[in-house]
C-alpha cells in the first residue's frame, strides 16, 4: 500500500517553500472540528520540528470535546483577539490554509486571509476548491485533512521525528472525520496509517473517549429532548429532520459541541438514509446551521448545494440559511420530497 501522495515537483515545492519561510500562519474553517484541529495542530508540530516558527489562527471557539489536544493553548482565535490574527497574518511569510476549500469557510475572518499578499498553500480533502493559492493539495478522496496530513509528513521524511502529541492530534482527526471510523474509511491504507500512529504510544481508546464520551448532564437531556420531542421522520421516504431553536439551547444551557455528532442519530433507524439537523445560530438572528448524514451513496453534498447553500462530501455536508427556523424546516421538507426518488 501506497502511503505517499503528493507528486514529486509538489513534494519539491512545499519543501522549498517551508525552508524560504520564517513565520508561517496555519488557519482552518469557522466553528473548527476534531479535523480541522487535528490537521492544524499536527501540521504545527511538524513545522516546529524543523524549526519553523508557526502560528495556528482560526475563526471562533474550538469545541470542549477537542480542546483538550496538545497545542490548543497556543492557538489564536479571531473572535476574541482580531488584532493578534491580523498581525500573524501581516508578519508572515507563508500561510497554510488547511481543511476548507474557499476563504467564505472562514467567514468573519475571510477578509484577514484575502487580504493576505504572500504565498499561500492548500490543504485540504473538500470537494471543488475555489481560492486561488500557489500550491493546492487537493485530495477528496481521503478521509480527511488529518490523513493528508500525515502521509505529506511521511514522504517528507518527518514522521521518525514527529512524538505522541503529534500522533494523538492526527488519530483524532481521522477518528472524528469518520465518526469513529464508521463512514468514508474503508481504504486499508487508513489502518497501515493507525497501526503507525500506535508506534507512537497513543492510547486510541482514551481519545475516543475524550471526544465522545465527554457530555455534561445538560447535554445529555438536550439531546434525548431532540430525538423524542423534535425528531420528524419520514418513514415511506427513509429520511429524517429535526429542528433546534435558540430558547431550547437556553433552556438546556447549551454550549459550542453539546449537539455535536447527534445529525448521525437517526441513522441508527432500521432503513433510514438520510439525517438533517437544523439550528438556530445563536450569535446571528435568522440564520440557521444545518447538517446533513447519509448512508451508502446518497448525495448529502449535493442536496448541501442546491438547498443549503453548502456543500462537503458524499456522506457527511454541511450549509446555512439565511431564515427564520420555520422557512428552514420548510426547507428541508422540501430537499426531502425533491430527492425522494433517491430515498424510496
């Protein structure tokens, strides 16, 4: 089996340009997940073993169930200190834009990263990127930005050097990518890379359990409230969709990763297909985050794009709607009848 990915003349390239950089700013996408961080953290301490001078900036709050990864006290985010990223940004010399396929994944802080005039480089596992950058390294078959990751620091002769910290972050953004590697992770590669990952004395159960068994009491209430009281399912049409408002998250004292990861729950339905979750943001009035699931070969990114303003992976997309919560769930009602054919 293959680990290595990039071909030569990129493998020359990034080397080139990692050697001409002295101060690098890595940044990934708005409301970051387990991948997002695990790829930005493990591309941090690679650069750091080379004596790279690297700063990690992302948009707004790393989730509870994540934040406890090695390196996450050094990250800047730009909602609580804008100043700080924008300096990063006009102090570097190179950035690496990892996880997201275009500057809007940024949101707020898109206007830092398109403003910046030097090299940029692109890592990521997204379909049909759309930022114009001097190096992309774009693979969407892969499991995840983490798994890139991790073969780039292979075939560059990294990974005898890299350490547990290093090894930890990249597991659990490949676990996290595939929902406990339970979707898009068949490739066997996949688990050549975990078996040497566990060279490096991770203990892969006690991440998974930091990531998923990690839900306050509060939590655990708010998500059995969703699934009896909210869930609609369409039974004939083997989907589902459930809506959250901004007073239910008050009620059950709601915070950023409370809700993570229950989009996958009704798929625990015999038969069932397709999952939506649509949530009040509770920082912007009448917009609304949506998350879609799927099962086999239904087209979550597809739907993602025509109804949601959004997009993501076959499996596993993601969108927005600028709309009341009502419009959305008309919204909703409405993708699931289009692509009925599908679900039948």
């Amino acid at each position: 089996m293959e680990i290595n990915i990039l071909k030569e003349q990129e493998a020359a390239t990034l080397r080139e340009m990692i050697a001409a950089s002295h101060r690098i700013v890595i940044c990934c996408h708005k409301s970051p997940d387990g991948d997002a961080i695990g790829s930005s953290l493990g591309w941090f301490y690679y650069l750091q073993s080379l004596g790279k001078n690297s700063t990690i900036c992302v948009p707004d709050m790393i989730p509870d169930a994540i934040s406890w990864l090695p390196g996450t006290e050094e990250i800047i985010r730009y909602d609580k200190q804008p100043e700080a990223v924008k300096a990063a940004f006009t102090n570097a010399d190179l950035v690496f834009c990892l996880d997201f396929n275009g500057a809007s994944r940024l949101d707020e802080m898109e206007p830092v990263l398109t403003s910046y005039q030097g090299k940029k480089v692109m890592i990521d596992h997204h379909l049909d990127p759309f930022m114009s950058v001097d190096l992309l390294i774009s693979h969407p078959h892969m499991s995840s930005t983490s798994e890139l990751i991790f073969r780039i620091v292979w075939q560059l002769d990294g990974f005898t050097q890299m350490d547990s910290r290093w090894a930890t972050c990249i597991y659990c953004g490949m676990m996290t990518d595939t929902g406990g590697f339970v979707y898009n992770s068949n490739e066997p590669v996949i688990y050549l890379i975990i078996s040497e990952l566990l060279t490096k004395n991770i203990d892969k159960d006690k991440i998974y359990r930091k990531v998923f068994n990690n839900y306050s009491t509060n939590s655990i209430r708010f998500r059995g409230h969703i699934m009896d009281k909210k869930l609609r399912v369409f039974e004939n049409l083997h989907a589902s969709y459930y809506c959250v408002t901004r007073k239910e998250m008050e009620q059950y004292h709601f915070i950023k990763g409370d809700l993570e990861g229950l989009v996958n729950e009704p798929l625990r339905i015999r038969g069932l297909k397709f999952s939506i979750s649509l949530r009040e943001d509770t920082e912007v009035k009448n917009r609304v985050l949506v998350s879609l699931r799927s099962v086999d070969d239904f087209p979550c990114n597809e739907v993602a794009a025509k109804f949601f303003n959004g997009g993501g992976h076959l499996n596993a997309s993601g969108g927005k709607l600028m709309t009341t919560i009502e419009e959305a769930e008309q919204i909703a009602c409405k993708a699931i009848e289009a692509y009925a054919h599908l679900l039948q």
